[in-house]
C-alpha cells in the first residue's frame, strides 16, 4: 500500500513512546510483533485460506502484518479465550472458523473450478461478498454467521497491530503518563501529528476528507 497516501502520519512510530508505557501493557504490545509459530488450531491449509482472506477483509498487502494476525487469531482459538456471548442459534467461534474457510474454498471451486488461493483479487471480493450477502447456500452453518465472526475478528486483531496504530496516528496506551491537554484541538508532546500535504493529497485521491480545518498543535 502507497503510504503517501494510507496514512496523514508518515513519520509516527508508536513504539518509540514504548519507555512511558507500565511493563505489562510494554510486554503485551511488543509481543504483537512476533513473528508466529506453527498453527496450533488451524491446518497449514486451513491457516492459509485465512489469510487469504484477511488480505482482501482488511485491504493489507504487508504479509508480515497478516501473517502475524492469523497467528493470534490461531492463538486466540487454540487457547479457547471465548468470546464473551454469541447469539442465539449461532454456531461457537472454532466451528464458523474451521467450517467456514472449509466451505469458503468449496464455494470457490464451485463458482471458478479453482481454490479460492488462486482466485484473482476481485474473484476472492466477489466470493465474499456472496457469503456476506447470504447468497450462498450451506448446510453447516450460515455464511453471514461466518462472515460477521471472520470480520470482527479480523479488525480486531488488525487493528491491535503497532504498525497500524502508526498509520492512524493513535497514540497506543495513555498510562501511567496520562492526558494534560485537554482542550478541544490540543494535542500532548508525544501524539501523532498529521501531514496536511498528506490529507490534500487523500481528498484528490478520493481517500478521505478535505483540508482539516480543526487546529492541531
């Protein structure tokens, strides 16, 4: 992804703040750039096809990043955290998974002849984009119920990434410094400071906003 234009915070680096930050929350966040280890829930294909698909539900070309996502998500799932509730008649977290990217490639090779890993780009959208739309149909489990979960999971664990935090110019964890300035506008020492050639630039791309009126100092 051109970072000219994915982020209006080119030269923010969230973890250079890492020395303010408790030892616990510095621990925990460091331990999101680890390189993963070997899938502990999901086969090596069925970890395969999930990134596939993070690829194309978060719009992240930086294999590092999905690499790292799908490992947690595999973590997540082999340690059986929960997920706090589910609904009524919706399946449990490990069945959509496992189920899901099952039948996500089997729709593929019903609709191209091909696993959905060999799809194009706009193939795998149009893909899930049919899950999504209930337009599928599947015995196991309702495509929406696989969607709903693949897609808050991903965002989830995506934008728990330290790089991503960076491009949005969140700041990370406030504590134990805290906040001073609390004025509408005012930004404290160590937050993210925007580019505003950066943001022009978006609004001509079609990517955001115009001029950011608000003061930001």
């Amino acid at each position: 992804m051109d970072m000219t234009v994915s982020t209006i915070y080119p030269d923010y680096d969230v973890m250079k703040e890492k020395a303010k930050w408790d030892e616990n929350t510095r621990h925990v966040v460091e331990g999101r750039l680890k390189a993963p280890g070997m899938p502990r829930f999901f086969s090596p294909q069925e970890l395969t096809l999930l990134k596939s698909a993070l690829h194309r539900i978060v719009d992240e070309e930086d294999k590092g990043i999905i690499a790292r996502v799908a490992g947690q998500i595999d973590d997540h799932l082999a340690e059986k955290r929960g997920q706090g509730y589910r609904q009524v008649g919706v399946a449990e977290e490990e069945a959509l998974f496992r189920l899901g990217l099952t039948l996500l490639d089997t729709t593929a090779m019903q609709a191209y002849e091909e696993s959905f890993l060999q799809l194009t780009a706009q193939q795998k959208d149009e893909i899930l984009g049919q899950v999504q739309r209930g337009e599928v149909i599947w015995k196991e489990i309702k495509p929406q119920d696989f969607f709903n979960k693949l897609l808050r999971t991903a965002v989830d664990f995506f934008f728990s990434q330290p790089e991503i935090w960076s491009e949005i110019g969140y700041g990370g964890p406030a504590y134990p410094r805290g906040y001073y300035r609390i004025e509408y506008g005012l930004k404290d020492p160590w937050e993210a400071r925007l580019d505003r050639k950066l943001v022009a630039k978006r609004a001509e791309a079609g990517l955001g906003p115009g001029p950011i009126r608000r003061v930001d100092r």
